[in-house]
C-alpha cells in the first residue's frame, strides 16, 4: 500500500503482526500492533516524526531511505521518548547527524536518559512553530498523555494531528486508515488501550482535551503511533476519550472472582442471577484464567465492580492478585462496587478486596458477603438479594 497518506505526508513504520505482550508481559496483544512514524518532506525540509521499537529499526530505516536519503532529514520530531517510538534514534543519529531534534521541554531529560549524547536539541511549547517551505509545525505540550514528555505535532496547512500514543491502538492492518477495519475489532482495540494505558491519567486527559479544544486548531487527520489513523469523523475518537476519561459507563457490572473448591464461583453465579433479575447486564470473569488487561476493558465499559476471593492464608488467592494490583494502579473513574467471597475460619478476604477496590478509586457502596466453607442454598438466595440490592446502585 502507498504510504502517502497526503502530498508530501509519508506514514513510514512497522507493523508487528506476532506481538504477544507489550510494556515487557504487562499488556496482552491480541490482534498484533504497529509502530508508526510519519516523514513530511517539503522543499528542501524532511522532517521525521517519531520512529519505531528496536527490533525493528533495519526495517524501518529501508522503507525510510526508499522515501528520503537518511542524511537529508532535517527535523527529528520526538513526540516521546518510550522506546517502542525513539529504537531508531541512535540509528537516524548516525545518519544524520546535523538533524535539529524537536521535542517537548519535558522530553529533554528523558531523551538524554536513552540517548546520552551532545546533540542539536531544540525544545519547543505549546503554540511554538517551525516554518518549514508551504508547511508549518505546530506543536502542543500533552503531559501525562501519557507521559510527562508527551507532545502533540500539528501541520495546519494539512488539519492534520500527529499525537504519538493518543488516540491509538494495538492493532496491526494492510490497511493504514480506520475506516477501511473492522470497526467492532478497531474501538475494541483502543478502548483496551484507553483502559490498561491512559486511564490512570483520566483527569489530565480531559484538561489536555480542553486545553486542545480551546486552541481551536482544526483538525481532519489523527495520526497516532500505534494503529490506524483517523480520517473520517475524527471527532469521534476524541469524544470517546472524553467520555471514558469521565467514567461515562453503561449500567452493568463486571463480576471477578477466584475459587478453590467452588464455592465462591457459587456465590458469583448467585449474584449475577440477582442482578439478571433486575435486568442488569453483567459479564463474569475468572480472575485465575481470564486475561486481566480484557477485564480492564470492560470495566472501562461498566459502572459496576463485584469481586470475589476465598480467604487463603489470612489473605487473598495469588492468582487474583496481579488484577488487583493493575486495578490499584489504573485508578478507574466512577465505579461502585463491593466484595464476596468464602472462608473456613479467619475470614479477612473480604476486607482485603475492599482495601484494593477503595485504593483503585472504587466506591464501596455495599457491605460484603461471606459464606462459611461451601455456601448453602440459604447464603445462595442471600447472594441473589446482594446482586439485586446491588443494581440499585448503578441508577
Ligand atoms: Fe507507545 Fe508510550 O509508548
């Protein structure tokens, strides 16, 4: 496929299609991923925008030197330091040496950290501009979207954003453009993105949203780093981070549980039989076998949050903890939720889930259930009534 997205405008990464896990084996991928890095040539001006993840960089810098000679980039545009975008930099460097670096004045430090070396870096902040033969670089400082370096480039003559992880997904395509994919498989993708990645920043989100908004730069092309771009009602993407940065979510609630000897599966099944009585929609989840970066997701999607755990050792089951740590690092917005479980005889499951909801930002808005070894048929009908006291609370 021709990688001129717009006259002058190349898109010019990778696309790793194998890719199993991200950020080391924190973030499952399942429908692959690509790094992209874009090329503006113009007169005598060929900027780099971003690059790609080490791996990758012989590849990368082939389909470069068939746009570009390396030695003629003038501009290296560091939107963010991660190394899944900047694995090329010493590799460009080495190229072209004299290339002016454009990054964030919080990108600074952190590209130095990578790249130790004396180089021609200019900083730049929002509203600066690099004039370059018919098109302009605008740039827009997004902190904690999602790192303190994070910067957005914008080309007005083209409408076209360059936001480096905002806005993208994991998902790798023949095709380049978000229009031409399945789109239930695409928003999938980049609301488990928002969910596992961006969520922690919710509230920065939404004031770098504004801040953008305000700035009343037009824009009809998002062209993130990872995923495909925006070019048709682009607008909608950015409403949608409004909204999960927000907590809008549907009215459901997603049930996450461990058992021994099933007895606390028991009780999860009892619940979601109370909550279906009140028309609730909820989704089950094993915490032992379920892929915690999908539960993230639909938790993003819903109001509600039950988690359940036997008491194993005065504490929890290990194979819950890793979703309890992601949920007390992701700090979800507006969720209600509350605690069950079984126990044999000291009891403190309960209290520890509710120690981990309430530092993940989840409202405890019930008390706990328990039931003692193997629930019977009256603590059964005692968790169809929690599952449907519980609705009431996602009005
Ligand atoms: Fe895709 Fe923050 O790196």
């Amino acid at each position: 496929m021709n990688s001129e997205i717009k006259t002058g405008i190349f898109c010019t990464g990778v696309t790793e299609w194998a890719l199993k896990y991200f950020h080391g084996h924190e973030l499952s991928i399942t429908r692959g991923t690509s790094y992209n890095a874009y090329l503006i040539k113009d007169g005598e001006f060929n900027v780099l925008i971003d690059s790609v993840k080490a791996p990758h960089v012989p590849e990368f810098l082939k389909k470069l030197e068939a746009i570009v000679p390396l030695d003629k980039i003038t501009h290296y545009v560091i939107n963010h330091t991660e190394p899944d975008h900047s694995g090329a930099f010493t590799a460009i460097m080495a190229k072209s040496p004299n290339a002016k670096i454009i990054c964030s004045r919080g990108g600074q430090k952190p590209l130095l950290r990578h790249y130790p070396g004396n180089w021609n870096i200019q900083p730049v902040k929002t509203g600066d501009e690099i004039k370059l033969h018919s098109k302009t670089l605008r740039f827009f400082e997004a902190q904690m979207l999602h790192w303190p370096d994070s910067m957005f480039t914008y080309c007005p003559e083209e409408k076209i954003l360059f936001p480096n992880d905002a806005f993208g997904q994991h998902y790798a395509s023949s095709s380049k453009f978000a229009d031409d994919v399945d789109q239930c498989e695409l928003w999938q993708e980049a609301m488990k993105y928002f969910a596992n990645i961006l969520t922690p920043f919710s509230g920065q989100i939404i004031n770098k949203v504004n801040d953008f908004s305000k700035l009343g730069w037009p824009v009809e092309m998002i062209c993130p780093s990872h995923g495909m771009i925006w070019r048709k009602n682009v607008t909608q993407i950015i409403e949608k981070y409004v909204e999960w940065a927000s907590g809008k979510a549907e009215p459901g609630v997603v049930i996450i549980y461990d058992t021994i000897w099933g007895g606390t599966e028991k009780m999860a099944r009892a619940i979601s039989r109370g909550l279906d009585s009140a028309n609730v929609q909820f989704r089950i989840f094993n915490a032992g076998t379920s892929d915690f970066n999908d539960v993230n997701t639909e938790i993003l999607k819903y109001k509600g949050v039950l988690i359940g755990c036997p008491t194993l050792n005065n504490s929890l089951m290990p194979t819950i903890a890793p979703f309890l740590e992601s949920l007390k690092g992701l700090r979800f917005v507006n969720k209600v939720g509350a605690a069950f479980g079984t126990y044999g005889w000291s009891g403190e499951g309960c209290a520890r889930l509710e120690e981990f909801m309430k530092s993940g930002n989840i409202s405890i808005v019930q008390q706990p259930i328990k039931a003692n070894y193997n629930p019977n048929e009256e603590d059964l009908a005692k968790c169809e009534q929690f599952g449907k006291d519980f609705a009431e609370h996602l009005k």
